[in-house]
C-alpha cells in the first residue's frame, strides 16, 4: 500500500497486491483506499496467537461493524476487493490497469473542493463519529456556522451564481 497525502490533509491509500496486518492498519488511517482488483485483505495475528496493535481493531470495526469485524478479525481470513469494497473496508476496487486513473479522478475531486470544508468535515466525522448524536450534531453546526463565515464559503456562493467553478483559497 502506498499513501499520498493531499493539501487539505487528506490521505489516500493506493493498494495493488496483497495488504494484511501492519500494512492494513495503515491502510485505515488513510481517508480514502482505492485497491485493484488482485488486492487481497486480511489481519492474519490471530493465527500467531496476537491481534492486530497499530489501530486496526478499532479502525476497522468501525468501518465495518462489529459483526464483520469479529468475522474478519477472529478467523484470520483473506477477503478480496471486491469484498472488502462491499463491507465498506475500502473506498474503491478497480481494475488494476485502472487503478492510476482512478486516483487521479479522486484527487482532482477532492483538489477542486474548499480546503478549509474539507478539513472541517473530516474533522466533524472523525469526532462525531465517536461522540453521542447530541454533541455530534452540536459539532456539526459550530463548524458549518463558522464555514458560512469564509472567503471560500462566500466564493463557491458567487461561483455557483455565475454559473462558473469556484476558485478557492483556503481562506
């Protein structure tokens, strides 16, 4: 697994191949995993008699939910891409000829969004996750009180009137 880091503090993880144990939790601290399709996923500590100690149990189920989590991580098993795409374990499975492409579609995505609303948002779902529903959504209406308050917030407005991309500043 390779991860690029993007300007707005975005990570992306790029997966051809096999990614099990250490590799895989580092996999999941990105914010984005694209993996071709010959990916094949799994947290094998179990078999020695461990469990995964970088993250990855708590990583993991959260992406996937406890009963996958128990599954995945109980037994050891490999899942493929396709599978691990199905449970929400990774962002994307593509053909490995594809897999250049598709993260260039995604950070050219991601790039031509407001950077200051994106680290935002990440902020507001990594904590709200893990918060009561009633602290989450108090959270979420701080930040997007205080985004309403942005030169690019106020740039995207405009843009959008004039029917024309935003050119945001980060600002």
């Amino acid at each position: 697994a390779m991860a690029r880091r993007l300007a707005s503090e975005l990570s992306i993880a790029a997966i051809e191949g096999y990614t099990m144990g250490a590799g895989l939790e580092l996999a999941l601290a990105c914010d984005f995993r694209v993996a071709t399709t010959r990916s094949e996923f799994a947290f094998p500590e179990i078999r020695l008699g461990m469990i995964p100690g970088s993250g990855g149990t708590q990583r993991a189920l959260r992406l996937i939910g406890m009963t996958r989590a128990k599954l995945f991580m109980m037994t050891g098993q490999r899942i493929s891409a396709e599978r691990a795409e199905a449970w929400g374990l990774i962002t994307q499975a593509v053909a490995p000829e594809a897999l250049d492409a598709a993260l260039a579609a995604l950070t050219g995505e991601l790039a031509a969004r407001a950077p200051l609303a994106l680290r935002t948002l990440k902020m507001v779902l990594n904590r709200g996750a893990e918060a009561p529903l009633e602290t989450a959504l108090e959270l979420e209406r701080k930040a997007y009180a205080w985004l309403r308050s942005t030169r690019d917030y106020e740039e995207g407005v405009k843009a959008f009137l004039e029917k024309r991309s935003p050119q945001f500043e980060g600002r």
